[in-house]
C-alpha cells in the first residue's frame, strides 16, 4: 500500500510530491496533459500586487520558502528553473511615483519596495517618469520545471499518463484504490480539472482565462521585469514573455486573436522597438472567488484531500500550501484558516 496518490502535475502537485519526498513518503501521481495552467504562466513570485500597491497574501512568508524549493529542484533535476528578476514597474506619472513613496512607508512593504526610482536609459521604451524597483522577485521556468519533473517521476515509476477516472476509484474506511492501485490518501491537485471532480466539484473554483505572447525582439535589450499595462520578462535569445490577460467567460485553452490584440495594444504603449510575436499561449489559471487557495480534507471522506485555487501565484504559494496540507495530515497541526476549504462546508451540504 502506497501512502498517497497525487492527482495532478502542475504547480500543486509538483509541490506536494516534494514535501512527500523529502518526508519519505510513497506515492504515485495521475496526471494528463489536459490542464495548461503551470505550463504556460509567465512564473514570476512578486510579492507585491503592482495595480495597487499591496502586499500579496501572505507573501513574506510563503517568499521564505521559494528559493531554498526550487534551489533543491534544480539540484534533483539537473535542469536551470528559478532566475532572479528583479521587477521594474513603470511610472505613468508623478502621482504614481508619489503613491509609491507612501506605500514603501507601509509594515511589511517597506522590506519590498525600494525608494530609489531607476530613470528610463532603455531607448526602446517610453517612461519617462521611471520605474519603481519590487526586491526579492524572481522567474520559475514552470514549462521547464513540469517537464523536468514529470521525465523524472516517470522514470522512478512513480507517474502514471492518463486522465484519472473516477469510475475506477473507490474509497474504503483506511485506503483509496485505482485501477489496483491502493493508497492510505489521495490528493487532488489537478488545477481547473477539479470542475470535473465529484468529491470537490462544490468548492467555487472560477477558473481564469489567461493568454501569454513571445516576442523576438533584439533591440529591447532589457533584462528587467517591466510591468506597465501588461508585463515583459526577458527571456533567452532576444525573446521575451508578453501578458497576461484575464477572462472569466472563456474556459478553452485555445489562444484567440482577440487578447492577441489585446496584448499588442498595450504593449506599443511603451515599447518603441521593433518586434515579432513567435508564440502565443494560454491557459485556464484555477482562481477562488475570495482569492484563497483551496487546501483541505474532504466533509466526508477522511483519506481525500484537495490542493488547488493558486490562482496567478503558483510559483510562490506552492511551496507553502503544501507543506501546510502535510502537516496538516501527518502532523495534525491547523490549516491556515484562510486556505481551509471548511470555510466552503456549508456550500457541499447545500449541494
């Protein structure tokens, strides 16, 4: 008998497979290629929400978790992932720069935010206000890290490539079974996938459309984050990462020429160099209405277990959820209450 099952290979169930690993346990891993989320994010962990000036949920604490992750993931996997940004966001105008000043002032976004503003010297971008600098921010190559990962548990025999059916999953008192697999629990971390799901199917996963652009552009020559209307991160080989877009009604994973548009209107606001879009991507992100992850243990069954609504900021709450969701069962030490999904009960008893 296995100790779990892991449903799911995108940022959540990467996550919790290395919290398993470092803890010893057993486990095997499901997952499909259905859910594009992980694959197509742009990655970065920025503290700090850019439209308002505020301090992402939990961000110090979840940021003290990033590197030493993905600093061991590298290591295990032999494969370059997490590269330090540092994140420039630009200047629309003095009163911009202004509420800026007064954010650096708050707790907690004081560590974050710097009060020197950096003068535009890149001639392919307009800003001439200047940009305003977010500290400790970085890039995960999540297309990078998931292929990495999925070759590696597949070659310990510990992935299984199929869309998990629920026609041939049971539960017992003290074990779950698959197709002859047994496990003492099971963990659903399947990202948007959990629509699908008939034991966390309740919870209020929204799912948003998120659309990315590369560009080839080597008169850009910027090796900073810029976040203005959309962001651009640099990339290998003059290319750069373009997005993202948010749309709630969509829930394909087919790119549209309309947030294409989008994108390209937005980023000739301020680029000024020539360029050509190379590749355009999406995905449907896993977001919550309250905007809390989804962690927790199933209303009836005790060995189910859900990992999932990370939103836009898998990179940086991965880390942390996880071990919170391991601890939580191994350890029987409290879920942040934010996270629990028993905040959602009385909607599964509704249902």
């Amino acid at each position: 008998m296995l100790d779990y099952i892991v449903v799911g290979l995108g940022l959540a169930g990467i996550s919790f497979c290395e919290v398993l690993e470092s803890e010893g346990k057993s486990f095997t891993v499901i997952a499909d290629d259905s859910q594009r989320a992980s694959l197509v994010a742009g990655g970065l962990y920025n503290p700090v929400i850019l439209k308002r000036f505020t301090l992402a949920w939990k961000a110090k604490q979840q940021l003290e978790l990033v590197k030493p992750f993905y600093q061991n993931l590298e290591e295990k996997l032999g494969v370059k992932v997490d590269y330090d940004l540092p994140v420039w966001r630009k200047f629309a105008s003095v009163e911009e720069q202004n509420l800026w000043f007064e954010a650096a002032d708050r707790p907690g976004l004081d560590y974050f935010l710097s009060t020197n503003i950096h003068p535009n010297t890149n001639p392919a971008i307009n800003a001439s206000h200047g940009f305003g600098e977010v500290k400790h921010t970085g890039r995960v190559d999540t297309h990078a890290m998931v292929s990495a990962y999925k070759t590696y548990l597949e070659q310990a025999g510990k992935c299984i490539k199929e869309s998990f059916d629920y026609e041939a999953f049971s539960i017992e008192e003290d074990s779950v079974t698959y197709k002859g697999t047994v496990a003492k629990k099971i963990v659903f971390a399947c990202g948007y996938g959990l629509k699908q799901d008939p034991y966390f199917g309740y919870l209020p996963l929204n799912g948003t459309k998120g659309e990315l652009l590369v560009i080839h552009a080597p008169n850009y020559q910027e090796q900073h984050v810029i976040k203005s209307s959309v962001f651009t991160i640099p990339m290998e080989n003059d290319r750069y990462l373009v997005g993202a877009t948010y749309k709630w009604k969509d829930k394909t994973n087919e790119p549209t020429e309309a947030s294409k548009n989008e994108l390209l209107e937005k980023l000739r606001t301020f680029l000024q160099c020539d360029f050509e879009v190379v590749d355009h991507v999406a995905g449907i992100r896993p977001t919550v209405v309250d905007r809390r992850p989804l962690v927790g243990r199933h209303p009836e069954h005790q060995n189910l277990y859900v990992l999932n609504g990370f939103g836009s900021r898998g990179v940086l709450i991965g880390p942390y959820a996880s071990r919170q969701l391991f601890d939580y069962i191994e350890n029987d030490m409290e879920l942040d209450p934010e996270m629990d999904i028993q905040r959602f009960t009385k909607k599964y008893y509704a249902v």
